[in-house]
DNA sequence: CTTTTCATGTAATCTGTTACATGATTGC
DNA sequence: GCAATCATGTAACAGATTACATGAAAAG
C-alpha cells in the first residue's frame, strides 16, 4: 500500500497547515497570521486553500457574520494531519534570504559615505519598529497566559511553537541591528578623516 | 530632460550590477558570487545579463580561453554605472526571509521533542559549516589585502563592501546558531522530564 | 568510467506580486 | 466624503526553479 502523492502542495501550504493546527480559521486571519513569518499575500492564500480542499487536506465551514463578510473557518483533517508530520520529518530546505540592502552594501563605496549612512539610519528605524513589535507580542503572549517566564511553556502547549518563533525573531533583528549601527559607526568615522 | 524609463530591470539586475562595479565579469562567475548574498540561479542569470545589455546598462566582449569554453565577459556602460546610483539613492525594500524551519517550528509541539532535536541538530550543523566558510573567506581577505585587522580597509576600496557583508552574514548566523543551540537545549528538558 | 568543473543557453513549470473586482461597516 | 478594515476571490504579470540541451577537460 502506498501513499497517494500529494500534488502542488508547497512549503507555503504546509505553513498553513501548521497555523491550523493551533485552531481553525479563515482565509483573513491566516494571511495576517503566516506574514509574520513568512512572506505571502492574498493573492497566493486563497486559491491555497482552495487547492488543499481539493486534497482532501483541509476542510472548511461557511459561517455568517453580523455586520461583518461571511467567512470559510477551515480545518484540518486527519489526512492533512498525516501530511504534515511527514513533512516536518522530511530534511529541511536552506533559508532564502533577499535583502536589498545587502547588494545596495556591495556597492556602497560608490556613494557618498552621507548617502550610506541615511540608507543604513532608515534600516536601523526598520528594525527598532520591529522590535517594539516583538517586545508588544511577547508582553501580549505572557498576560494570555499569565506567566513571567515564558520559557516555562509546554511543549504541547499551542503556544509553544508561536513563543520559539518570537525569540528567533528577537535574536535575528537584533543581530541585524548591531551590524548596522556597526557599519554605522565605520562611515562616520570615513566621513570624519575626509573632513580633515 | 527626464530619463528613459529602465523597463524589466529588477534587484537581482542591480545586484549584477552592483558586482560588476568591482570588475568585469562573466556569467558564470557572476553566479558564484551573487549566490554568497542572494538567491540565484543560471536560469536566472543568463537571460538577465541579456536583457542588461538590451537596455545598454552593460556590454560584453567574447573573450576565448585554451582549455575551457569560451565566455562573455560584461562590463558596466556608463548608463549602467548612472541607474545604479539612481537606484542606491531610492528606498530600500525591507529583507524577505524564507525558512522552512521557521513553519516547522510554529507546529513543533505535534513531533516528539527527539524528532524536534534532530530537526535543530540538523540545521546547527548546517549553520557551523556556513560559519567555518565564512571564516576561511575572512581570512582569504586578510591574506589578499595583507592586513589584519579588516575595519581598516577603506571606504573606497573595491573590498569594502564584501567585507560589511561577511560581518553581516557572521553576525546573522551566529544568531541564529544561538538560538537554535537554545531551542535544543529546552527540548532536551522536555525530553528529561517526559521521563520521569 | 563516472562525476565534477567550466561555460552558456532555452523551455516548462511553479511561485509570488499587483491589479482588478465586490461590498458592507467604521473611523477620521 | 474618503480611507481603512473586514472578507473573498480572479487575472495578468513578474520572478524563480528545474529540467533539457551541448560539449570539452580534469579529477577521482
């Protein structure tokens, strides 16, 4: 007896499997839900679901809002439950990183050390925002829960996987940060020996 | 006087640019280097640098070699060297991260907490042989430029800009490292007090 | 003798972004 | 009055991956 493949099924389709685990929901509230960590839009989520109903992964349940759009409340099923355990069995792909301001950094000695340290300034204003962010979801997470140390979460709890994801997201920010205001400090001080 | 409006020319196309700025290069050579800060293929690559020179941003001469397939070695036009610059003074787009890990992790709590550890264990390899290749590129650089200490390389240098971008890879993934060698450690709790 | 490296290209497919499309409600 | 939020969808286009295609030399 052999599995039956599973066809056009990608990593951004396991991502919402993975957010249905916690609990159903619909369309809106994963699109909202999965950009936190990982890039997608409605334009790719929707006919997503779609498809995995077709698979028989996910099933779905209109319901009817008063003052609000009727939504699909989407659910696993025991079918996209099995795939999804296959698939964190599976090996893992190597993160993709595309960021602009590594290939503008290449070049940067074309510009004016100036015009370097408004592009770097304008990404440390990025990732401080971000991080404020972060600190207000982590603060959000521990009233939920009303515990002081998050650390002490389950691993069963559902919130275990979503409290990981924080700090991965806290470490990676702040190490991005460091490096500019690093890079930062090296154009003030080029700026400073051409003033001399 | 307005500028002719450069079509169908996208980042991966100024990150090329951006490369050529050091010096003329061929496509395949482009490839290895673009790949050390982002994402890229030939299939890519090759029609890319086509339409570069389509929009005059660049121009290649055919350049026969003994032994080894000939090449087209491409060089910056002034159009090319003038877009560049327009595009390093624009807004820089926020960095798009993709990590299938990251997905697996948000539904860690469905595995058993030996599977999540093999899954961490699997990626903090992955993360000490990028930093080992870091370091040898490091001192690649120290040996080439004959000095030491790499923060004295000046702004203007053709080196300037790879250096940032080793310390800024150095930085990412000793963070990430961090924080996986941390997810490990409390699935490792986990583990020791399932067993009693 | 087979795989890797060098070197370039195209074609098919898949993934991702932006625009088009609808429509009620709430806040400014 | 106008933009934003909620909620879903499709279509057109752009970007990325994989496979197909060639071919010589070097390394194992």
């Amino acid at each position: 007896m052999h599995k039956r493949e599973v066809i056009g099924i990608n990593t951004l389709a396991y991502g919402l499997l993975s957010l249905l685990t916690v609990s159903p929901s619909y369309g809106y509230d994963l699109i909202s839900k999965i950009k936190l960590f990982w890039p997608a839009n409605h334009g790719q989520i929707y006919p997503l679901l779609a498809k995995l109903v077709d698979n028989g992964l996910v099933s779905y349940e209109q319901v009817q809002q008063c003052d609000k759009p009727d939504k699909k409340v989407y659910s696993l099923t025991e079918s996209g439950k099995a795939a999804l355990l296959d698939w964190i069995a599976k090996p893992t792909a190597a993160p993709a990183l595309r960021d602009e301001l590594a290939l503008k950094t290449f070049c940067i000695r074309k510009t004016e050390p100036a015009t370097a340290r408004s592009l770097f300034a304008a990404r440390i204003g990025f990732y401080k925002q971000n991080l404020k962010d972060l600190q207000d979801k982590e603060n959000l997470l521990k009233e939920k829960l009303a515990i002081d140390d998050l650390s002490q979460i389950p691993f069963d709890s559902p919130y275990f996987g979503g409290y990981l994801l924080i700090q991965k997201a806290v470490w990676n920010i702040t190490s991005d940060l460091q490096w500019c205001e690093w890079a930062l400090k090296l154009f003030e001080k080029h700026l400073a020996e051409r003033q001399l």
